[in-house]
C-alpha cells in the first residue's frame, strides 16, 4: 500500500490522464520563482507589481488550457487518419 501511494506513482498516474499536468506544474514553478525574484528586485508601487503577476499567471494558464485543446484535436481527429 505504501508503494501505490508515493509522490512519483500519483505523479505518473496524473501525467496519464492529463499530459499538460506537468506542464502547468513547470509553468507554476517559473511563475511563482519569477514573482519572488522580482518581488525582491520591485521598483515601484506593489500593486503594480501583484496586477502584472496576477497577468502573468493568468495568461499562463490561459496559454496551457489551450495548449491542451489542440493536442485533443490532434490526437482526437488528426491522428486517426494517419494511422492503418
């Protein structure tokens, strides 16, 4: 039982229902080191700074969800005509 439930199975099981799991866990990850970075690094007011974060992030999520749309397409409609 201790074996099914480790970080890498449930990692692994996810990564096969949903490939753009990964990708979004990736993209949260630059995201979030990005926001600390620049939090340090801020020149200006710091709602500002949470606005154009809060857009960044919003836009990656917006830019994976339709990463994953096309790849449905794809392996929905496109693949099968190329197969025998």
């Amino acid at each position: 039982m201790e074996e099914e439930d480790s970080f890498a199975n449930r990692f692994s099981k996810k990564t096969n229902q949903m490939p753009m799991f990964p990708i979004g866990m990736a993209a949260f990850g630059c995201i979030a080191a990005y926001g600390l970075y620049k939090f340090k690094n801020r020149k200006g007011p710091i709602s500002l700074y949470l606005i154009q974060l809060r857009l960044a992030a919003q836009g990656s999520a917006v830019g994976i969800i339709g990463l994953g749309l096309f790849y449905n397409i794809y392996k929905d409609l496109v693949e099968p005509k190329f197969k025998p």
